[in-house]
C-alpha cells in the first residue's frame, strides 16, 4: 500500500505539507481566444499574430466559442458547477510580452465553479487511498506572448505567436499533503483533459503548467503561509518544488524566523527556488470588467450539447474494464490511464473478438496481457514504437486468434508478431511459410510418446510409483522429439492419459 502520510521531521516535531496547485493548460482550439490566428505550435515567430492579438487600436476581441465550449465540456468532466452567466475583467499590468497592457481573464464570474478529482496515489495498486481533491474553480483567460533575453548579448525579442491564446486555469483547493499526491492529482487531471480532448497535456511544450503553493504547519494547525512557484512544467519539477519548499520552510520557521507569501521561481539546473517578487511589491492588477465584452451566458441546451460530447472517461473506463471485462485492477488502470492506450486496446478488443467470433469479456484478458506485456516487449526489443505502420490492428487479432485457436504457440507469436512487424507480411502467411506453427496432430504426437515411453520404461516405472516430478520429464522429451512444434496443451493430456 502506498504511503499516505508525508512529514518532514524537525527538531521541534513533525511538519505536515499543505499544497494547492493551479493549473494553466491551453484549451485544444486551432483559433485563439478572441482573433482567427492560429495556435499551432513551432511556427516561426510572429507569423500567427492577428491585429487582435497585437493589440492594435480599435480592434475588438470576439470570443470563440469552441474555446468556451471546451471550458465547459472540462467543467463537467470534473462533475463541476456550470455557470451560466460568467464574466471577463481586464487584469492591467505593464511587460513586454503583453502588448495590450492587460490580460484579459475571469476573476469575479469564472465560467466554472466547484467540482472535484478523484486521485488514488497508486491507481495501480487496489489497496492504495483514493482521495478527493477539490477544485475551487476553472476560468478562461489569455496566454501572453513570450520573450527571448538570450539570443544576442545586447538584444531582447519577442514572440506574439502565443500572444491571445486560450488558456484554462484550474485552480485546486489547499487539499493535497505530499509530492506523491501532488503528481497524481496532475497526471490525472491531464488524463481527463486528454480524454476530453480540450487540452493535449504536452507539458514539455508548455500547453500545461502549474503554479504551485506549499505551506507547512504542525498536524491539526491553522493553514500556514504558502509560497507560489511559478510555470513548472513537469510532473517530477512539481514534486521537487514541494520538497524543496517543504524543507525551505521547516528550516526557517525552525530557525524562529517567518515564511513571507511570495512568488518563487524554479531552477531546474541548481534544483532550487529563488524568490521572484514578496506580496509587498505585488502587482496591483486593477481588475475591472472588459467593457468591450459582453457577459457569457450559455443555455440550458449548450451546456447539454456539451455534456453529451464528453466520452466515457477514465475512472468509469477503468471500473468497467474491471467488471464487465474482468481485468485485473492493475491491468485496467494501466490500459485507462491515457485516452490513446485504451483506444487502441478497444480497437483491438474489438478486432479479436471479431476474428474469433467470440465476446468481447472472452478475448478481454488475452488482448491485455498481450497490449501491455508481449506486444511491448516485442515492439521494444525492435525499437520501434505503437504507432509503426505494420502494427496494425488486423495483424495483431490474426496472430491472437491463432494462439487462441492453438496453432501457434506463444513463443511463435512473438517470433511472428516481430517478423510482421518487420516486413508487413501477413501473420497467417508467415505461420505457414516460415514453419512457426505448432502441432496439435494427436496421431503424430502420440507417435513420439510411445516410442520415448518405451525408450524409458524405467522411468515409467518410478512415476507410477509415485515419482510426480518425473512428468516433466516426459513433457520435455516429448517436445524434443516434436522439435518443440506440439502443442503443450495436447501433449501434457496425452502423456497424462498415458502415463495414468
Ligand atoms: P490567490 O488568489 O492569491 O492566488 P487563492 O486563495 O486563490 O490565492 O489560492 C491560490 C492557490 O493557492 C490555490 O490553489 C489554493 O489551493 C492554494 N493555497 C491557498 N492557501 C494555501 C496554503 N496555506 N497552503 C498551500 N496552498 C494554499
Ligand atoms: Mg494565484
């Protein structure tokens, strides 16, 4: 069972941790917030910038609807309160990467209120705790443009290419008390974005970053002053900033000094936080609503559409593999814990079933064991990845069927599936011109048992005087003989009708 309770141990007593995290993720739309510029990402700088996003005079932002509709359909997924009427306010500050002069965000109405993650700190594990952690809200806001101090000594440049890029901000409740917890609750979270499809999780490439508060306190305390660490983008950096600020924190508040509210920075490099800014020089954002927007108030039906796009997601996903599917609770959280993982296995479940003529629970488990563990190996071992062009679903359910049919052996289905995957070729084809296929001919079986039976009747004669072990023996001769072509399941019945 996964450890539950995290304390840093000092010279005063136990500390307990206390984290909120609030995550930035940028909403899957091919048009920003409020200008038709394009999101993609990697273009060079400043060709997806329209007069909106350069904050031109006399433009007016106008909201796009797909990215309120992927607010929303989020909100749901996170059995969170909708509400109707939401509101943008400007939140005026002065930097180079904002040429408007404010960013525009939802800070008194924010389209989504109070919902709730599910996290299990192992998923794997069936005896590990599940916790709720709250979320407080989710609101919809601008991402601002990006600026590049070192590409000549002398000069600094900047990128509006993001500049007007919808984001989502989810803000957690202080509910989370250690590293472990922490990077669960974000894995998780990113899951249901992806699985929801309005935001892809790529943290490498900044669509998801998270600002992270740590406090400390003695257990059964008052919440203690947090910090803020700014833009971590990786499930480990958030853990680290938590140990890091943890043990920051306990060192100076048991040195008799205090923790001041401040933004920090991480340095992933010297793996420290640095103090950016203390709430006494904290911007005053002025935050008034954006006159040149309207309020957002969505219909009954629109928030109804939105439910109704929202495909099944994970936790139900991974309760149902587990009891209409009959998967081990490892297994099913495995196949579930990313949207591409478990597609492509319902792909295949299907296709296997299909081939066999059999149900979907009765090829569930084959198709799982060979998703996660064989198929992987073999994929590994060639060095190439899920997506090669001759891992094909068909492929996959020819070689499955033979194996559950019997006519190949699980060492010959790898041996197939790792030639298919090299050359394409049909894996039927291959079990038959390649010579990978076993016997389940009882005459040509049988034929060789006798003849090892008679070559050691001695031995015989100790396994019918009790000498069990001996029946491996016989199993491995036999499969000598049959140059390790018969089928194990036809040769141990017939040596044991035999032998008996
Ligand atoms: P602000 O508006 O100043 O950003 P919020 O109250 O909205 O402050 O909190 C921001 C984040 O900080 C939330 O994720 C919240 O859970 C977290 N948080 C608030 N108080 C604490 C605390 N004492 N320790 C750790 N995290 C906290
Ligand atoms: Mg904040």
């Amino acid at each position: 069972m996964t450890e539950s309770t995290y304390r840093i141990q000092g010279a005063t007593g136990d500390w307990e941790v206390v984290i909120g995290l609030e995550v930035h993720a940028q909403i899957t739309s091919s048009a920003k917030l409020f200008s038709g510029a394009s999101t993609e990402f990697g273009a060079e700088p400043n060709t997806q910038v329209s007069l909106v996003d350069a904050a031109m005079p006399g433009m007016l932002p106008v909201p796009n609807q797909e990215c309120v509709r992927q607010a929303v359909r989020t909100g749901l997924a996170l059995n969170a309160e909708i509400h109707k009427y939401s509101r943008f306010d400007r939140k005026n500050y002065f930097y180079a990467d904002l040429p408007q002069g404010y960013q525009i965000s939802q800070l008194y109405h924010p389209i989504v209120g109070e919902g709730v993650i599910e996290v299990a700190l192992d998923e794997k594990d069936p005896d590990s705790e599940v916790r709720q952690i709250g979320v407080e809200r989710i609101h919809i806001e601008q991402d601002a443009g990006k600026l590049m101090h070192d590409q000549h000594p002398t000069m600094s440049y900047v990128d509006l290419n993001r500049s007007g890029v919808a984001l989502m901000e989810i803000v957690s409740r202080p509910d989370m008390r250690s590293p472990v917890e922490a990077g669960a609750y974000v894995k998780k979270l990113r899951s249901i974005l992806r699985y929801v499809g309005s935001c892809d999780g790529n943290m490498e490439q900044g669509s998801m970053r998270a600002d992270v508060n740590v406090s400390v306190r003695k257990p059964g305390d008052e919440l203690g002053i947090r910090t803020e660490t700014k833009n971590v983008n990786s499930v480990r950096f958030v853990q680290q900033v938590i140990e890091i600020e943890a043990n920051r924190q306990v060192d100076v508040l048991e040195a008799g000094g205090e923790i001041v509210q401040e933004t920090r920075l991480y340095d992933p490099d010297r793996n420290e936080t640095r103090s950016m800014r203390s709430k006494e020089d904290a911007h005053d954002y002025r935050y008034f609503p954006d006159p040149d927007l309207l309020p957002l108030e969505l219909t009954d039906d629109f928030i109804a559409d939105c439910k109704s796009s929202l495909p099944e997601l994970p936790d139900a996903k991974r309760k149902r593999y587990e009891t209409e599917l009959g998967l081990t609770t490892y297994n099913a959280a495995v196949l579930t814990a990313e949207a591409e993982t478990a597609r492509a296995f319902e792909v295949l479940l299907k296709e296997t079933a299909g081939k066999q003529g059999k149900a979907e629970t009765d090829v569930a488990t084959q198709v799982a064991n060979w998703s996660l563990s064989i198929a992987p190996g073999v994929q590994k071992a060639l060095e190439v990845t899920a997506d090669h062009e001759h891992n094909t679903p068909a492929a996959n359910a020819a070689i499955l069927a033979m194996v559950a049919g019997g006519s190949v052996s699980g060492g010959q289905a790898k041996e197939i599936y790792e030639i298919a995957l090299k050359t394409g070729r049909d894996p039927e084809e291959i079990a038959d011109t390649d010579g990978l296929k076993q016997t389940s001919d009882t005459g040509a079986i049988e034929e060789e048992i006798e003849k090892i039976l008679e070559a050691n009747a001695d031995k015989v004669e100790e396994y019918r005087g009790g000498k069990d072990k001996l029946f491996g023996f016989f199993v491995g001769q036999t499969m000598k003989a049959m140059k390790g072509k018969a089928n194990p399941q036809v040769v141990n019945e017939l040596l044991k009708k035999k032998l008996g």
